[in-house]
C-alpha cells in the first residue's frame, strides 16, 4: 500500500455501487493526494482511482507514511508546549 500525490495529471475516483455499478465521487488533479485512508485505518482502499490520460505520481510507502505521520503529531505537540495556542 502507498499514499500517492499526483505531480501532474488528473484522475477519476469511483466507488462500486450496491448495484455492481461504478460511481464517480471525485476528480483530482495536479497537487492533490489519495491512499492515505488506507494507510490511516489499515482498511481496503475505498474507491478505484482512473488515471485520464498521461499521470506523474509520487509515492511513499506504509512506513515512510506512519512514520511523517507520527513526526507531524510531535512537531505539533513540541510546538504547542512552546506557544500555547496560536
């Protein structure tokens, strides 16, 4: 599983239906991200996500992403015990 920011290009995000069809939710483009729900819950991924046309993605893996994700939490932690509430 990885987390996935899209560098350029767009993509469609859909769910299947109860009725086996597939739904679109979302479009995302350039700057935007998806995978970290997965990651989060430890879940299967909620939508299918379609690439339209030619997509430049960057991607981390499950540690690297536990691991920002943990950083971020003391950061702010560090920070808020320094300032207070800004």
């Amino acid at each position: 599983d990885k987390f996935y920011f899209i560098k350029e290009g767009n993509v469609v995000c859909t769910k299947l239906q109860d009725d086996g069809t597939a739904k679109e939710v979302k479009r995302l483009t350039n700057g935007d991200y998806f995978g970290e729900l997965a990651l989060l819950t430890e879940k299967p991924r909620q939508a299918t996500i379609t690439a339209e046309g030619k997509l430049s993605c960057l991607s981390i893996n499950r540690d690297t992403f536990s691991r920002l994700v943990c950083m971020k939490k003391l950061l702010y932690t560090l920070i808020k015990e320094k300032y207070g509430d800004i």
